[in-house]
C-alpha cells in the first residue's frame, strides 16, 4: 500500500523517534512511504521559500526508503509553522493524488492537521491518528494552549482510528470526541539499542575515571525533565558519594539554565554535559553508566506518558529508576521489577541507595529481557500494519 506519514517537526532535525522506526520498517515490509514534515529554517531567515523532496539523509535502517516531502512555509523560525497552517491543504491534497496514497497515518494536531482532515475527506482518505501525549499541555503560553485544545477537539472526532500508546492516552482520546480507539504501546530495536561492554574510549573523551559512579540522563531537557532538582542536591550527593558524576545525553531549550545552575554550585567536574547523540550511540553512552534516571515532574500531563527512551534503556541493559508515571507503570508495572520507582521527593535519596548496588545488574538484564519479550518495533509495526488492512480493504 502507499502510506503517507503527515508530521509537523522537522524530520531530518528531530532526534530518533518513533516515528521514524516505524516509517522505515513499513518500508522494509514492502509499502511505499512518504512523509509531509515542516522544515525548521533555524536561524532568522529571508531566504525564499523552498519545496524539498528528500531521499537522502540518515536512517535508522540502511535499506529503507521513505521519501519526505517538505510542506513549503515562510522559512523564518515561527512563521514557519503558522504558514504551514494556510499551505498544508494543498500541498496535501496534490500528495494524496499524485501518489495514489491508500491511508495517512497522522502525527500531527496542531500546524497542519486541519489541512490534512480536509484534504483526506474531500479524496475519502482513511486517517489514523497516533497519541502519546496531549498537545496543548505542553504549551504553556494559556492562549496558545487554549487555541491548540480547540484544534484537538475538533479534530480527534474525525479520525477513522486513534492509536493510543497507554490506556490513559485512549481515555483522553475518547473524551475528545473519538470514535474508536486502540491501544499499542511503544517499542524498541534490540538488535540497535543493547547492552556493550565500557566504552574505553568514550570514557577517556568524557574525562571519567573507572572510579566514578555514573548516572545518566537521557533526553530532550524541558520545564517537567526534574533536572534542576537533581543538580541541586549534588553538594549533598558527592558527601556520600565523592565520585559521583551525572552525565546528561540530550539537548534543549532549557540545556544553558542547567548549565547555569552547574556553575552557580561549582559542580562543573560533576555534571558532563553531552548534547544530542547519533541513536545508534546511544548504548555506547549507556555503556558508561550504572544508572540511568527519569525524575520527570509529576503533572497531569507527564502522568500520562510512557516516554519511548526508557525502551532504549531497558534494551541497553541499564536498570532505570523514575517517577512512577502512569502512563510508565502501564508499560512497566512494578511487579515486572524493571523499573525502580520513587517520588521525586525521595529520589535522590534512592539513587545514592542504588548507586553501588549489588542488584544494578540483575535488574538491567531483567529489564532487557522484558522489552525484547514484548515490545519491540518488529511487533509494533505489525500490529499497526493490521489496522491499515483492515481500514482500506
């Protein structure tokens, strides 16, 4: 079948996600694949606006093809999205044609979903929406929030099928008006994410000695990420332990206030601040760490989520110890014993229990086997496959 993946991020910016997992391995089941994003123009622009079809850029798997199709926008950082907004109509409707596209399954809720319903109505296109977080919760500007909410509203009640990934995302989903609603989770490539002996020479790049005890953050790094709260009690870490080190793999809009804090306390030889990684080094990095750590903030929005990077980490073999979210207790139940939970009041208090641990590794490989048992990307994509059959046939 031909399948359009409607996306409102930059594909070639984003770090690896879901979304490009599943695309790539449609591909490599034989349907061809094409994907509308929106070009992010980075820096302040006058440049004319541009139409990109691209072919060439990095994959997660080496023989997939999925051909992304560049909604053409005013290319200055904003405008950006708010013109994709009034040009994703047409730009969408000619796709669907000129492609003889069979079903669009749709990222997107905000910039270009209103163009996107109405073109694939007016072709009778069957859209499937994939949820895992809500929209206009991660807005906080409240005019912002409630003009996207509106959107959502209007929106979730035209899809043929919303995919949720937690029974939570389904529950919302409903309450915005959808009409059938199934529940898969996320996944994860064991084959890419898996456990690698210390990295010799990552470690002496990173300036860590075989003496320090790491903990590692993987992620974008945002208001909810509980960073802050985390750098603030390493003056009371590294008194219990001295060789403590906390080395944070991401990047984000909030990266200079961490950094700032790291100075303010003079804890710069403590804190190794990475930036975004290629995915597939992703357990080169885990290689190094002895924890791994999720305190995200407890919100009505974070409750919600299952964040696709604890798959990578579990996969890597690292034992991970979070806020217990319940969009994360789904996935991870605490009987599974693959996930350590803790309020984040408590956390740091926890991983100074946990770090040295005997029962680190025993948890770690516990951890890998339960992922590689039932979520990997293989069976994902074969679930979400079946939907598509069933809708078009």
């Amino acid at each position: 079948m031909n399948i359009l993946i409607i996306h409102e991020v930059d594909w070639l910016k984003k770090v690896t996600y879901e979304i490009h997992h599943l695309s790539e391995l449609f591909s490599l089941e034989g349907h061809k694949v094409y994907a509308v994003d929106i070009p992010d123009p980075g820096k302040f622009s006058f440049d004319k606006i541009t139409r990109t079809n691209v072919e060439d850029y990095n994959r997660v798997y080496e023989k997939s093809s999925v051909k992304i199709l560049r909604t053409p926008v005013i290319p200055i950082k904003g405008l950006n999205r708010i013109s994709a907004y009034f040009t994703s109509y047409r730009f969408i409707k000619k796709i669907l044609t000129d492609y003889e596209i069979d079903i669009a399954f749709v990222y997107s809720i905000v910039s270009n979903i209103k163009g996107t319903v109405r073109a694939c109505k007016e072709i009778n296109i069957p859209m499937i929406h994939r949820t895992f977080d809500i929209a206009h919760e991660l807005i906080q500007e409240k005019y912002l929030s409630n003009f996207v909410y509106k959107i959502e509203k209007e929106s979730y009640p035209e899809f043929n099928i919303v995919i949720a990934n937690t029974p939570f995302m389904k529950m919302w989903s409903e309450e915005m008006g959808a009409k059938n609603v199934i529940v898969i989770p996320q996944g994860v490539d064991t084959g890419i994410m898996k456990k690698l002996p210390k990295d010799k020479e990552l470690q002496k790049r990173l300036k860590i000695s075989n003496q320090d005890k790491v903990v590692m953050y993987l992620g974008s790094i945002h208001t909810i990420s509980g960073l802050p709260i985390i750098l603030n009690a390493i003056p009371d870490i590294i008194q219990s332990i001295p060789n403590f080190k906390l080395l944070i793999v991401g990047g984000g809009i909030h990266l200079e206030k961490l950094k700032d804090i790291s100075k303010k306390l003079k804890i710069q030889d403590k804190v190794i601040f990475v930036g975004y990684v290629p995915y597939i080094d992703i357990p080169r990095y885990c290689s190094l760490a002895e924890l791994c750590i999720n305190p995200f903030e407890m919100t009505d929005m974070t409750k919600k989520l299952s964040p696709v990077k604890i798959f990578d980490l579990l996969a890597c073999g690292k034992p991970v110890l979070a806020t217990p979210l319940e969009g994360m207790l789904y996935d991870f139940p605490k009987e599974s014993n693959t996930v350590i939970y803790e309020n984040l009041e408590s956390f740091t208090d926890k991983m100074i229990e946990l770090i040295g641990s005997n029962s680190l590794e025993h948890i770690g490989n516990a951890g890998r086997d339960f992922v590689a048992k039932n979520f990997t990307w293989s069976i994902v994509t074969k679930k979400i496959l079946k939907e598509f059959d069933n809708m078009i046939k």
